[in-house]
C-alpha cells in the first residue's frame, strides 16, 4: 500500500470515528475538516467532500445538502457504525483499533 492510500484509508476511518462520537451521528464538513486538521490531515474542503462521496458510495454515510449543495451534512450509517466498532470491515478504510469505538 502506497503511502497516499493509507493516508486517504485514514481520513475515512477518522471521518467515521467523528460521526460515531456524536449522539445523532451528524456533522457538517467544516466541523470535519478541522477533526481531520486535528488528527494531522490538512485537506482542502473539496478533499473533505471527497471522502465523504467515497464513503456515501460504499453506503458507510449518506450525506444531505443545503443552500444549493453548498453544505454538506454527513450522517453515519449502519454499515459504517459496523466498521467503527469493529464488528466489519469495509475494504479502502482503515482497521480501527479496540480502542477507537
């Protein structure tokens, strides 16, 4: 695995992690980019949005637009909760530790 793939497999795991912390697993992707700036991941909103749409893809979020789909408002998932605590796995997102969910 390159270097940039277990960088892009991290943003994803982090993205989850930061739904699954909150009571009705939701976050607009400003607040996300700065949970991702905090774990070390200086991306660009356009960076953010592609994580997300990679993650809505393989049905781990669904996301929600306001404003003409200048916001977006991410949601965890199921699939992607399962992922979170370790009870699946999604291919392209990094394994999270015991200690993660």
């Amino acid at each position: 695995m390159s270097y940039a793939e277990y960088m892009m497999e991290d943003r994803r795991l982090v993205v989850l992690r930061a739904l699954y912390q909150e009571a009705d697993r939701r976050l607009n992707e400003a607040v996300l980019q700065r949970v991702l700036e905090g774990f070390g991941h200086r991306v660009a909103r356009h960076a953010v949005r592609e994580v997300l749409d990679w993650l809505v893809e393989v049905r781990a979020i669904r996301v929600e637009t306001f404003g003409s789909g200048q916001v977006y408002i991410a949601e965890l998932l199921e699939r992607g909760e399962d992922h979170v605590a370790g009870r699946t796995l999604i291919n392209g997102i990094a394994r999270p530790s015991a200690s993660s969910s």
